[in-house]
C-alpha cells in the first residue's frame, strides 16, 4: 500500500460506521458507500434497503453495557434490553455525534468489486460509476440474505422466513391462525412466543431437529451476559462454571416440556428468551421435530406427527454473502465456512478486511469497533501481518479457541467469544507492530 492509501468501505450499519470513524481519527482517506437512505443496516426498522430483520416488538438481546461503543456510552437511562428503535437513534446519534455522515455517500450499492492486476481494487458503484481504491473494507453485514430449506411435497397454507416477519399482522395476518414456527434460534423464540398469545395465533408449533437450551435474559437480577466469566479464566473451568450455573437457573428443559437438548449449555449460539419458556410451559405451543415433508395442509414431522398448519414461518437463519465479488476465493465454502485471520484478514489479500463478519457472544453490534484498531493500523504501516505458514497456525488455534465448545454445524462457523477475542486483538496488535518495526 502507498504513503496515503484511501480506501473504500462497504456498508454504514455499525460495523462500517464505526470503522469509518476509526480511519478518520487515524488520518486516512475513505469513501463509505451505503446502499440505504440512512445508517444503521439491520437496526433501521423497514430499511427500505429490504435488508433489516427488525421486526416490531423486536428488543436486543445484548445488555446495554455489552452492546454500547467504548468512545460513545449509551445514556444511563436506557433499559437494560433496548427496543430496536432505540438502538437505530444510539447508531445515528454516534453518526452526528463524530461528524461521519457527510462522510457517507447513501443511496449508493457497491455492485462490483474486484482486484486490478497492480492489487488495487476497482470498484463499480450503483450509480454507473468506476473507482480505484488501496484497500476495501467489507462491512455489508450477514442477517440478510435467508437460508430456507427445501422439503419435498408442497404446502398449501402460506410461509415466510422471519427476515420477512414485521408483526403477527404482518406480511401474514396470522390471527386465529395455525403456525409452525421452524428453528429454535433467537428470532424463531421471538416469533413463537409473541405468535402464541390466544389473541393471536389459534396455535403455534415449533419444529426443530434438535432441543436447545433456553437461556433466560437474567440471573439473579442482573442481565446474564454482564456475569460471563472473564477472558482471564481458563477456557474449560469458565465453561464448567458458566454452564453450571445456567442448569441451576434454568433448570433442565423437560420441565416446560420442551424436548432435551442432546449437548451442553454454550454447545450452540446461545438461545434467549425469557417469554420463550413461560409460553411453552403455559401449554401455549408446542414442540415437534424436524419437518419432513408437506402434504398439502399438513407439515409431516420426522417422528410421524402431522400438524396442520395455515402458515410455516421460517426462522432458519442466513448465509453469508458478498454479492459484489466475481472471485470464488472471496466467497464461503458449501459448508458455510470463510476462515479468516482474526476474523478479518482473507490470507494473500492483505488490503481486503471484513468487519463484524462473525457470530460474537454477546455481541457483534461493537465488535467492529474494536476490530477497526487492528484494520486502521494496518492500512496505515503500523501493523504487519505474520507470515503465511504463521497466520496458518494461529487461524488453526483461534478456530479451536473459539469454535471449540460448539457442536460441528454451518451455523458454528463464525463463532467468536467476544471477550477473549477483543483481548487477543490487543495482544496482536502490540505483536504486529513489532514485526513492523523490525
Ligand atoms: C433479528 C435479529 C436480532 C439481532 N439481535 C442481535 C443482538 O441482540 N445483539 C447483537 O449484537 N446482534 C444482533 N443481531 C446481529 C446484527 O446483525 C448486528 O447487531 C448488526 O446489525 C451488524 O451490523 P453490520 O454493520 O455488520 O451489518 P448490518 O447491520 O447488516 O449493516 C450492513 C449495511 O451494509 C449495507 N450494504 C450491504 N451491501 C452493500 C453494498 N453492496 N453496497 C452498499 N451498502 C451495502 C446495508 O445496506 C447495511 O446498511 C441481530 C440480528 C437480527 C437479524
């Protein structure tokens, strides 16, 4: 990279605005190209982009402590779980707040970007025009683009997938209704406890492949993932201790009838909600197993049962995708794997960064935040990367770190434990900056 490289950065959700901000304090030039009318990505309800998930009664699952951004403290009368809405005003608050906006070019969709025989990146905007840039930052985020499973047979009532879903009344009236709701992830707990109230939903099943533990947004009063055990703990003990005390909160999930989950608390993303259990152990939905086929009316699940059903509402979860690249490297394998140096770095492209591109325990709305110290060094030749064989063994040792305690799925594959992750960025950054000073 040159003495003064300007880079292009892809996405003003809160991964690329914060990254914008954090190139801006280092004194280099970019150009943030956001496909909206405004920022904030998912957080901005019915982003007239169509690629927020929000849905109306939609509050976050982080704590505010968690989720707020080092150099921009959320106000101290905020709830502990936010409303969507409020999250959306925190993200154009820090906007105004650091003078970034004029910085955005909105209403403008990076639709190609590819690298020039000299490594540059040359990038074609929505508008028709061509650009060169040093570097290019991706921060177009990755709840946005639906992963639906195919069944065989047809069904004749009417699906969704929750990236859809606004309201029980919306895109689907689904009063007096019969729902299956399928997945038992954040969003599908979300969505089948607020479609299991009577005045809504006649009834509502959940179908998934497997138990999940349901872990309450409290303990002991306090929101739980303020009492996750430090990143000085070693590994084993903090998850012997951690899963310990949510059997001892929670209980074990056959006492709300829900099935039995076949791994350990933590063997999977976690699972929130506290309306969730109250609503299966109120009788008012009810679990099934996997869907098997469709016949007509009818969802015939793997154990036999069938259930007839008005409305299937997907709630399976997304791919990652980058639709503006051509170069099948740039793209995760059919397992849903992208391997990445500190989750940033693709190995032999060193001017290509991915912000906010994992699945962080508890949060990912300031994981580019801190991700952004290590990009902005970077680009600026203050930090340099290990060798090739090097980064091959450490990407190996951060996957078994933080991949580890999870069962092996697509969905496992970006997982990262937030912080033991900001603290081995620290550490790598006092560490590549020494390589750049040798
Ligand atoms: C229902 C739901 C609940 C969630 N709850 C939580 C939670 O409790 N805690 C948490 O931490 N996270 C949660 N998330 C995850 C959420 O993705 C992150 O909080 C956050 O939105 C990630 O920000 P981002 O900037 O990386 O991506 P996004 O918010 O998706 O923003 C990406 C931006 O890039 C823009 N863009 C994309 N492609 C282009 C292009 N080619 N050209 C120009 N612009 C482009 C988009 O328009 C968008 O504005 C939740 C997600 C969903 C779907």
């Amino acid at each position: 990279m040159g003495s003064d490289p300007v880079v292009c950065i892809i996405g003003a959700g809160c991964s690329g605005f914060t990254t914008a901000k954090r190139l801006r304090d280092a004194g280099i030039r970019y150009d943030c190209f956001e496909e909206s009318d405004d920022v904030g990505g998912n957080w901005y309800f019915d982003n007239p982009n169509g690629r927020s998930a929000c849905y109306e009664s939609l509050h976050i699952d982080t704590s505010t402590t968690r989720l707020q951004f080092e150099d921009f403290p959320a106000e101290g009368n905020w709830p502990d779980f936010p409303h969507h809405t409020l999250i959306h005003e925190y993200f154009r608050d820090y906007v105004e707040h650091f003078g970034l906006r004029e910085t955005i070019t909105f209403n403008t969709r990076v639709d190609n970007a590819r690298r020039t025989p000299d490594g540059r990146w040359e990038v074609r905007l929505s508008s028709g025009e061509s650009r060169q840039y040093d570097a290019l930052v991706v921060a177009n985020g990755h709840h946005w683009d639906p992963r639906t499973p195919q069944y065989p047979g047809e069904f004749d009532g009417a699906t969704l997938h929750s990236h859809s879903y606004r309201s029980p009344f919306s895109p689907v009236d689904m009063r007096g209704k019969r729902v299956v709701v399928v997945g038992m992830g954040n969003s599908a707990l979300d969505i089948a406890a607020e479609l299991s109230h009577r005045s809504i939903a006649e009834h509502v099943w959940v179908s998934a492949r497997r138990g999940v533990w349901v872990l309450p947004k409290y303990r002991g009063g306090k929101p739980a993932d303020k009492l996750m055990m430090p990143p000085w703990m070693p590994k084993k003990l903090a998850l012997r201790l951690a899963r310990k005390a949510i059997k001892s909160n929670v209980g074990a999930m056959q006492d709300y009838g829900l099935p039995e989950p076949d791994h350990e608390p933590l063997s999977a993303h976690p699972s929130v909600s506290i309306d969730f259990l109250a609503k299966a152990g109120s009788g008012d939905l009810t679990c099934v197993p996997a869907i098997e086929r469709l016949e007509g009316p009818e969802v015939v699940c793997a154990d036999g049962t069938k259930v007839e059903a008005d409305v299937i509402v997907f709630a399976t979860g997304y791919k990652m995708s980058f639709p503006f690249f051509d170069d099948r490297e740039l793209q995760p394998d059919t397992e849903h794997r992208f391997p990445l140096f500190k989750r940033i770095f693709k190995p032999g492209v060193d001017n290509l960064y991915f912000a906010g591109l994992a699945q962080a325990s508890p949060t990912i709305v300031n994981l580019a935040e801190q991700q952004s110290k290590l990009i902005a060094a970077h680009v600026a030749g203050e930090y340099r990367l290990p060798g090739a064989a090097e980064m091959q063994r450490i990407m190996a040792q951060d996957e078994r770190k933080h991949l580890g305690q999870y069962y092996n799925t697509p969905r496992h594959t970006i997982q990262l434990d937030f912080a033991r992750y900001v603290r081995d960025l620290r550490r790598e950054i006092v560490v590549g900056r020494k390589r750049a000073t040798r």
